[in-house]
C-alpha cells in the first residue's frame, strides 16, 4: 500500500520546531494551545491507565473539561486523537535528537537507547495498542504511519544518511533500510518478548547496522 502524506492536525507544534504536528487551519475561533494539550494529555493518561477501549471520546471530554464538540471539531475520528495523544507524548519524552548533540552515530546511539528504555514502560504498551486500534479499525496501521511515524523516520533516515556522507557512518545500505533494520528488530523483539529490549541492547545493535567511524 502506497505511503501517504497526510498533515498531522491535532497537536500543537512547539517553539523550536519539535516533531509535535501543527494545527491545520480551520475556520472560526482559533484553537488554544492549552486546551489542545489538555486533551492530548487527557486522551494520553486515560489510555495509560484505563486501556484504549475506556479512552472513549466522553471520557476524554470528562477528563480534560473541554466539551465533545470541540474535540469532534478539532480531530476527525477518534483514532486520530489517539494517535496525535501518543505523539504529544512522544515528542515530549522521545525528542529526535538536534544536530548539536553529536555524530549522527552518537545521536542514533542515544535515540535508539531511549526508545528501548520507553518500551519497557507505560509507553511501549500505549504504541502497541494505539497500532492495534488503527488496524482493527481501518484496515491497516497507514494511519499510524502518516500521523505519527513519517515525520520521525524521516528525520532519522536524514541524520542516517548525514553520517553517510560525511564519513561518519561506513554502512553502504540505504538510510531507509539501515533505519528499518535497527527500530523494525527493537520494535519485533519487544512485541515478542524475544529477549529484553535494553539501552544497552539498542546501542550496541545501532553500532553493528551503521558500523560508526572509529
């Protein structure tokens, strides 16, 4: 199924540019930024705690004070709620690293260690169920993928092939591939439960795909 690129609206974009999605215009009142991250903090916690099948859009609504119409205005289904919920988050507790941090090998490492970290809590559990919701509901995780994963793989398949160019990273492969390659097995090993997904498991698997400089 070809990939689409759909605009992410839902979550407001944070000053600096962070991988949060900006709203999309709309006509009327504009929207409000802390209304906006109550709900996606809202929709985040609920489904944290209580399951996605609780997280419906009347506890939602009950949870953040913002009433029904305003959330049914602003997303256009419930499973993108979700989606841009888990993202708000993500982009919080999983920012892609700047190009100041670093080697684009160093910034994998440290990415890729913090994601490992992030699947053996609250948050692997929320993805796997957000992906599940998405496909249970339309057919496939497409859905997942434009909202929320596109933006992130790219900017990581960018930083990969960055390291390529300047010799940093001596892996021949496409970025897209070697990006695949290290996030596809920590994601297929955690849903798994092959083995532990640990920091140190990310890292040492980042060095043995991009084969870093030195």
């Amino acid at each position: 199924m070809p990939k689409v690129c759909v605009r992410r609206p839902g979550v407001v974009r944070a000053k600096g540019g962070s991988d949060e999605a900006d709203s999309a215009p709309r006509r009327g009142r504009p929207r409000s930024i802390e209304t906006s991250n109550a709900i996606l903090e809202s929709a985040y916690a609920l489904m944290a705690s209580t399951g996605l099948a609780a997280t419906t859009i009347d506890a939602i609504a009950r949870h953040s004070s913002v009433s029904k119409m305003t959330i049914y205005k602003w997303w256009p289904s419930r499973e993108a709620l979700l989606i841009d919920a888990f993202l708000h988050h993500a982009a919080q507790m999983l920012p892609l690293p700047p190009a100041s941090s670093g080697s684009p090998a160093a910034r994998a490492r440290r990415h890729a260690a913090a994601y490992a970290e992030a699947l053996q809590g609250e948050f692997g559990k929320v993805q796997l169920a957000v992906i599940s919701e998405c496909i249970s509901k339309t057919g496939s995780a497409e859905l997942f993928y434009a909202r929320y994963l596109q933006f992130r793989r790219d900017a990581l398949v960018e930083m990969i092939a960055a390291g390529q160019k300047d010799g940093s990273i001596l892996a021949e492969a496409l970025p897209e591939d070697l990006y695949d390659a290290i996030y596809g097995s920590l994601f297929y090993r955690y849903v798994f439960g092959i083995t532990p997904v640990t920091p140190a498991y990310a890292r040492n698997l980042v060095d043995l795909v991009l084969r870093p400089k030195g």
